[in-house]
C-alpha cells in the first residue's frame, strides 16, 4: 500500500473516531441532563474515552510516521551527497572495464542495465528494442568479457566493494 493511501486512512481514522468522541459526548451530556442511571452513562463514557485514545493514537502515529520519513529522507540526501564521488568512480571504473572488454555502445548500455537490475524486458522497453535483440546484446558482453552471466558479471564490479569475510 503506497504512503499516500495508508496517509489517507489514518486521516479517516482519526476522524472517524473523532466524531465518534463527539457524538457520544454530545449524548453523555444529554443523558446527564435527563439524569439516567449511572451504568449506561458509565458505558458511554468507556466508549467515548476509546474513541478519544484512538483519535490521539492515530494522529500520534501519523505524526511518528511523518517525522520518520523526513529523517529517512534526510538521511538518503546525506548519503548520496557522501558517496557521489564514490559512485561517479565506480561508474568509470565500470565504463573503463567496458572499453577494456571493447563492447559496443549497445552492449555496454545493455551491461549497465543489467548491473541495475532489469529484465531483458524491462532493457527491451526501456531501449524501444526487441527482447531478441537484448539478449544477443547481453549474450555478446558475456562473451566478450568471459563471464558467463548476469551474476557473475555483477560480481566482478562489487567483489572489491564488500569487506572480507574476515571483517564482517
């Protein structure tokens, strides 16, 4: 369920248990003012101290929920700031290693995609190109670099990146 959504349900939740608090403590006044018996106005007032707890859950979690995510996208912009030189050097490193490999523009795009995680599919419609041609595209950049697929091709640009297994 998207952010959007779930934000939307706490809102109506919050709401709806506050008119509920509302509503019944419109009628515990009107029950005082007839002077019903204590049990049902007893009863009311639990139920409307529910409702009230549950308007105040609801906008604290909402509040929570809100305060979490701008820190998390805070957090996100400082780590993109701190590492963009990395990743600016890894993306030469990676280009240098496809001119090494003497790919075509093709094929080291296709490379790129790969390494981001997307389907032969998702390349061939992002490239406006058929599925056929990505995979001969792909099948080249294997060839040509000795690796025998998506896996191992990943791994040759993050094996250097992970700390040993001694450190971890």
């Amino acid at each position: 369920m998207s952010n959007d959504v779930q934000d939307w349900y706490t809102r109506a939740g919050i709401s709806l248990f506050a008119i509920i608090a509302l509503l019944i403590g419109w009628d515990v006044v009107a029950d005082y003012q007839e002077s019903v018996n204590f049990g049902h106005m007893a009863i009311e007032l639990s139920v409307m101290s529910v409702a009230a707890s549950g308007t105040v859950l609801l906008w604290l979690q909402l509040r929570r929920a809100r305060s979490d995510l701008a820190l998390a996208l805070v957090e996100n912009e400082q780590w993109s700031r701190e590492n963009r030189e990395l990743l600016q050097g890894l993306g030469a490193a990676i280009h240098k290693q496809f001119g090494a490999w003497q790919l075509t523009k093709a094929e080291a795009e296709v490379g790129l995609f790969i390494l981001k995680g997307l389907s032969h599919k998702e390349i061939a419609q992002v490239r406006q190109t058929s599925e056929r041609t990505i995979r001969e595209q792909a099948r080249a950049l294997y060839r040509k670099s000795g690796l025998s697929g998506r896996a191992e091709l990943s791994a040759f640009f993050l094996e250097d990146l992970l700390l040993p297994l001694s450190t971890v």
